[in-house]
DNA sequence: TGATAGATCGGCT
DNA sequence: GCCGATCTATCAG
C-alpha cells in the first residue's frame, strides 16, 4: 500500500475532490492499521468566499498556502477537528476537506475512540472521521505524499456515474458551486442534509 | 475590546 | 427540530 504521490494533489481542489472519492485513508500507528475508503468531500479554493483562504495567509490557514498533498487541520465550533488534503500550486490556497469515509480495517480502534460501535457512526462526518483516525491540531501541515504514517493510498475509485454533486454543508456563500462530492446510495455519507442531493438549493 | 458567526456533534424536547 | 459546548477569526466601535 503505496501513498498517493504529490502530482495527485497538484491539481485544481475542484478536480482533486471528485478523483478522491474511493480512495484509502491510511495510519499505521501504535494502534495498528487504520484505513477508510473516501465517500464524501468538499473542494475549497481562494477566490471562494466559503474558503478559509478567501481572506489572505493567516497562522491558522498557512498550510493551505503551501505546498500540495499536505494537511491542513482545523478546529472547528470549539469541539472537533476537520482535516483537510491542500490542492493546487505552492503558494496558492485551495484545499479538499475530507467529510466522510467507509471504515475497512481498524474498526475496534475507531469503536473506542469514537465511544460508538455503530459503523455509519464512526466516519461519517468530518468532525467524526478526525477523531475515528486520532487527528488532530498536532498532524497539521503532515505531509501525506512521503513516508509518514498518515497517507492516502489509491483504493478503488467508484463507478463515475455514481459520483454525486451538490452544494457544500454548512457553508451559506457561494451556492452556485456545486463543490460536494460523495458517492451516489453510500450509507456512510454524512446526513445533514436531505438524502437527494445532486440538486443545488435556490 | 466586545460581539458574532462559523467547513460540527450529540443530547434533549 | 433545537440547543449548548466553547475555539478561531473577523468586524464594529
């Protein structure tokens, strides 16, 4: 099981994001093998007013500036982290946020983690998937495409005709892009929003 | 310097 | 369905 090399991520997010779907999320650490295949993400870039990165380099998005294929990691609403793949060319700010993932291997370590046994509810939001994978502020700027313990690997890309689009969770700007992308009839994808999708709100 | 909104989650009504 | 927890960044004064 090979990482994912750095040519991947040195693409625009909003074509990273959708070739992300079916890939492995990978950590071999004390606690073993971890891995979850990819069912949901959301692409975010600079000149979008739902990014991070909309308002310039800061100490909190200066990852998302750097070079690709390394993770952006953030605290969110005082509680959770959420993990982020940065895309694009150095020096740019653009990310994926990795929002929900199928659970394969490692599944008692995440049951413990999480405090939940069921498995739709170990990976399946962005909150949720850091905490089943043991993220945290401490893996910010990791770089996922050499030799660490953390890396996405190529797993199993869906069927093209079962990626799904719509507008991004959470998120109350920038509507018209369709920036969402999950796998089509998935259980493990995140359930804020209503199950039909592929259609963008008025 | 204070108020507020936010890429969330889990518990309660 | 609604609300609180409680950190970060931004904006108003």
């Amino acid at each position: 099981m090979r990482p994912l090399g750095r040519s991947f991520y040195s693409r625009p997010a909003p074509v990273v994001a959708p070739d992300l779907l079916g890939r492995l999320l990978v950590r071999k650490g004390t606690a073993g093998l971890l891995s979850a295949r990819i069912v949901e993400c959301e692409a975010y870039q600079e000149d979008d007013p739902a990014s991070h990165s909309f308002r310039g380099l800061t100490n909190r998005t200066a990852v998302m500036f750097g070079p690709p294929g390394h993770l952006y990691v953030y605290f969110s609403y005082g509680a959770h982290w959420c993990m982020n793949v940065v895309t694009g060319d150095d020096g740019e700010g653009s990310a994926v946020l990795l929002r929900a993932a199928e659970p394969m291997s490692g599944i008692e370590v995440m049951q413990a983690r999480r405090g939940r046994t069921e498995a739709q509810l170990l990976c399946s939001g962005p909150g949720r998937l850091t905490q089943a994978f043991g993220v945290t502020g401490a893996d910010n700027g990791l770089d996922l495409a050499w030799g660490h313990d953390l890396f996405l690997s190529e797993g199993t890309p869906p069927d093209p005709a079962g990626v799904a689009t719509s507008t991004r969770i959470g998120i109350s700007v920038a509507r018209e892009q369709p920036w969402r992308f999950f796998v089509a009839g998935s259980s493990f994808v995140s359930r804020r929003a209503a199950p039909s999708l592929a259609r963008v709100d008025p």
